[in-house]
C-alpha cells in the first residue's frame, strides 16, 4: 500500500539540502503561473455541475474514504461523510462542494485561494533533486472528483484517442489489448518479411 512505500521514500538516505535550495528547486518545477494563482479553468462554457448537489453525494465521498492523512484544515473524506449523513450539516457541505465545484462564488477571495492552493512539500531525492509532494485540500480533491464525473464524456472525448487514464472505464485494460494487438501486427509484417526474403 501507499504507507509502505512512503515510509521506504522517507527512510532514503537523501543529500542535505538547505530550506534555500529545497525551495530554488520546487520554484524551478513549478513556476508561478503568470495569470495568477485563480483556478478559473473551466471545461464547459455553462456551470459544470449546477447548483443542486447529486442525490448520491455520501455515497460519492465514501468511496473516497481510504483513510489518508487530513489536510491542512483538519479535514478527510470521513469526516465530512459524517457530516454529510446528519441532516443538521449536510445542506451546508453540499452546498460548499457544489459552490466549488462551480468557482466558489460564495467564498471570498482571502478563503477561496486559500482554498484552492496546495501546499507543496519537497523531499530529496537519493541521488539528486526534489521530489515535490503536493497536498491538495479535501473539499477541493472532492470537488475535482464532482467536476470530474459530471463532465466525464466532454473530458473523455478532448483527450481520446491519446489519453486512456481519464474518464476512460479500464482505460488501462484498452491500452494492454491495443499495445499486444500492435505487437502482434507488427510480428505478423516481420514474419512475412522474412517468408518473402527466404
């Protein structure tokens, strides 16, 4: 699982770098984007979920639930599933993850880059450079996922037939038959190649 191989990652014997040098690297991967740091990416021209939060949202954050660490706000897919299952809470989540999902218009500016930034953590690598870790806030990832899902067939048709790992149903499953189907084309033109030379 994931703690395994972040336990060995950590554990690596790693060069010493200074805070200046972690940070230069980080910078040098990720420059500041020069239309600022507001997530206004929008995939569809009209509101990408609507206002109305899915009927299916608790089931929706609990397959999210797999135990990963809170942010830096304290929150994970649990908690907010919890929230999400009393009556007292759940208008009020849903409408911040819908609001979100749709360009946070009811946060203000301060809030909604707070946000929407990530914090982004660099651990050195064992032979060289930096490995950036970005953690990203949970009511983000999970309005990601919600925007994800509600524009499934606009994403999928943007990026086929290059990409097969988003919004592709086993995408990995098409690639491994397309790649041994090529394979064995290609051995087939070899074969007859050398039938025809010998």
């Amino acid at each position: 699982g994931y703690t395994p191989m972040m336990e060995k990652l950590l554990r690596q014997i790693a060069p010493d770098l200074t805070h200046d040098e972690v940070v230069a690297h980080l910078r040098a991967l990720h420059p500041s984007d020069p239309a600022g740091s507001h997530m206004d990416h929008t995939i569809l021209a009209d509101a990408p979920v609507g206002g109305e939060a899915p009927k299916d949202l608790l089931s929706f954050v609990r397959a999210r639930c797999h135990g990963a660490a809170a942010d830096e706000f304290g929150w994970t897919p649990e908690l907010l599933s919890v929230l999400l299952e009393d009556e007292a809470t759940k208008t009020a989540v849903a409408a911040i993850l819908m609001d979100l999902a749709n360009g946070g218009t009811m946060f203000s500016q301060r809030l909604r880059d707070r946000i929407t930034a990530c914090r982004l953590v660099g651990i050195a690598k064992p032979t060289s450079g930096v490995r950036p870790i970005a953690m990203t806030a949970t009511l983000l990832k999970l309005a990601g996922a919600l925007l994800l899902r509600g524009n499934a067939n606009a994403i999928r048709e943007h990026f086929l037939p290059l990409q097969f790992g988003i919004c592709v149903p086993q995408g990995i499953e098409i690639i491994s038959h397309q790649v041994r189907a090529s394979l064995k084309a290609c051995l087939q033109v070899k074969a007859q190649c050398r039938g025809a030379l010998t």
